[in-house]
C-alpha cells in the first residue's frame, strides 16, 4: 500500500480518520491526497496530517490509484458524474464509504471502473471500527487486499462475497452504535431516577458498557455464557433480567435489526 497514491473525495470524520490511521500504520503523507469543498478543513488537514490538499475533486482524480469517496449520498451522483471523464485513462480502484449507494449506481455514474463498497461504523472514529466490504468481480486480489487494508486501518474487517450482506451488516454494526447508545442513555436517567446524580451515573454506566465490551472481547465465552456467570438465581441482576425478558427485549432487537435492513434496502433501491 505505501506505493500508491490514495485520494479521498470529502474530508469528513470518516475520511479524517482512515487517513489517521493510514498514517499510524506506516503509509507516507506524501501519498494521500485529500478534497473538500472547505478550504479552512483543508488547511486544517494539512497542518494536521502533512498531506497534499486541494479544493478541486479532479485533480485528486487524474492523480490517484486509489480513490476512497466519502461524500454524503445524496450528493455522491453529481460528484460521480463530474469526475467520471478524469478516472476515465488512469482506472483507480473506487472505495465508496456511502450507505445505500450500490456498485451498480458507482458504475453507472464513472463508467466500468473496479469498485469496493464498505459499510464502516462511527467507533472508526477512534480506531475502533467495524466495516463490512464488498468487491465487484472487476477488483483484483491486490486491489482488494489494498482496500482491506485501507479499513484495517481503522478496525475491524468483514468481507462478503453478496453486495445485498451489506445491508445486514448495516442493520447490525453501521446503525449498531446507536442501539448501545440509547441503552447507556436509558440506564444513566434510570440512575439518576434511583438517586444518583447525573455526573456519577454517567460515569458508572460508560465504565460499566466499556467494561463489560472489554471482558466480552477478551473471553473464549460468549455473551450467553458471561451473562449466566453474572446472575445469580433469585438475585439482583436476575431480577432485572426477568423484567427486560417479559417485556419482550429480544423481540424487540429481532424487530429493529430487521427494520434497520429494511431500510437500507430501501435506500439503495
């Protein structure tokens, strides 16, 4: 990967951040370019990052090898259209981080050009990501194991041999952080109701979410085995458990998740 030249079209958090960790990985700044339509996010970058910027999207295009677009979807067409007759000569690898924009909308935008579709989750933001990856059948095995580690860069990894896994993966790990965030939002005004106040309840229950991720990672059980190991019969935690089990908690997550992918399939059409 050090020898290529990757571009990135939007300079956002996600963009922001694979280029971070790009960078802490060992690949040089002298070979990432970024564009934005912030002049000001761009110097900012530069400063912050050592790398090549610039305010023209094409000029990113008629350079790279790798051409990661991390526009927000509703503007990826008229940015796709625009750089098509750029891409056209040099053939880079596209990698599209847009949710619900499909490898047939990115080819019929640029043209035949080898496309990778990532769905990557916000905790990227901090290194801590996890993205399922799709490679039409144009992308060779180099420029898949290039994209691959573009988002290793930054988490986790999936590959998925049917571009429609993605909106699974979607469901499960891109609308992910939410459901866990709603769970912490709920337990600290739940605390607060039993007494705590809000700064302590705050720091009880994201300590507690970060621990209970950190021990179910680092174990050879599964959560069914840790959870068992930490409610005893007739205790506290049962009690607890009983009520979110008869108030149809699991359904509940079996009807999210499966409205979540729904929606997705409805965004790519």
């Amino acid at each position: 990967m050090a020898q290529q030249i990757i571009g990135f079209i939007g300079a956002g958090n996600m963009a922001t951040s694979l280029v971070g960790g790009m960078i802490s990985k060992g690949i040089r700044p002298a070979r990432i370019w970024m564009s934005d339509v912030s002049q000001d996010r761009l110097d900012e970058l530069s400063r912050q990052h050592n790398v090549h910027v610039s305010t023209e999207n094409e000029e990113i295009a008629r350079r790279v090898d790798v051409l990661v677009l991390a526009v927000k979807p509703q503007v990826m067409e008229a940015v796709c259209q625009a750089l098509k007759v750029a891409l056209g000569d040099r053939q880079p690898l596209i990698i599209s981080i847009a949710a619900g924009v499909t490898v047939n909308n990115l080819k019929g935008w640029l043209g035949d050009l080898p496309v990778v579709r990532c769905m990557p989750n916000t905790p990227a933001l901090v290194q801590a990501g996890a993205t399922g990856l799709y490679a039409d059948p144009s992308v060779s095995a180099e420029q898949k194991e290039l994209a691959g580690q573009i988002l290793a860069s930054v988490g986790l990894t999936f590959w998925f041999d049917q571009e429609q896994s993605l909106d699974a993966v979607t469901a499960v790990s891109g609308s992910g952080p939410a459901y866990f965030f709603l769970m912490m939002e709920s337990m600290i005004e739940a605390a607060c109701k039993l007494g705590l106040d809000e700064r302590t309840a705050r720091q009880l229950v994201l300590q507690t979410a970060w621990g209970a991720s950190q021990l179910a990672i680092a174990s050879e059980s599964g959560p069914d085995v840790l959870r068992q190991q930490v409610t005893s019969p007739g205790g506290t935690t049962a009690a607890a458990l009983d009520v979110f089990e008869n108030g149809g908690f699991r359904t509940l997550v079996d009807n999210a998740l499966a409205a979540a992918r729904r929606r997705s399939e409805e965004l790519a059409g």
